[in-house]
C-alpha cells in the first residue's frame, strides 16, 4: 500500500473541501494489521469534539478507499491549532506539535467506542 499516493489523492479529492469549509483536515500515517492511523489537525471553523471528529474522519476514510475497506479499527491523532493556536505556526514551520487527543474507532456495530 502506497500511503503517500493515497494522501495525495485525499488531499485533492477531500481535504481541501474540509479543509477550507470545515477549518478540519487529516492525513494517513500507518495501516498494519488491519488497523489505520489517522492525524488530524482541528482549526478554528470546527466546532464538533475529537470523539465525533474521530468517527467521522474514520468513517470517511474507510468508506473513501478501498485500501481500508478491510480495516477493523482505527486509530486518530488529533493536534488542536483551534485551543492551541501557536500550534499551527510550528506546523507551518514544519515543526510536527504534540497530540492533543488519541482516540480510537471500531468499525463494527454494536461495540462503544
């Protein structure tokens, strides 16, 4: 799995719209053993929490490309520039913040998440 190849074509396809209308956008880190890694980085316009944010952006993920259609769970880092504003100069800066959240998604109904 290319995961450099599926960002880029997330960002032209998707995170440009959420991004620009939403002030939310994510990227793919890791998929192993049937578990995908996203990072999330929440600004200004975004109003819902990072457990609503994680199982959207999960959701969106799985459902968006058949590489993760076989996924069981996944896993969403959160940088919050919205709470944390500063955080967003060091992203720019090219300097990677610490995580605000760390929440985890099941893709099965019927199981609390």
């Amino acid at each position: 799995m290319n995961i450099e190849e599926i960002n880029r074509k997330h960002f032209i396809e998707t995170d440009m719209y959420y991004r620009v209308g939403y002030g939310l956008s994510s990227k793919l880190l890791n998929f192993e053993q049937g578990i995908f890694t996203l990072e999330v980085v929440i600004s200004k316009k975004w109003s819902k929490n990072y457990n609503v944010t994680a199982q959207e952006l999960g959701r969106l993920w799985k459902k968006a490309y058949k590489e993760l259609n076989s996924a069981v769970a996944c896993k969403v880092f959160i940088i919050d520039t919205k709470t944390y504003p500063y955080k967003q100069y060091c992203i720019h800066r090219g300097i990677k913040p610490g995580y605000d959240a760390k929440k985890g998604v099941i893709f099965r109904e019927g199981y609390l998440n």
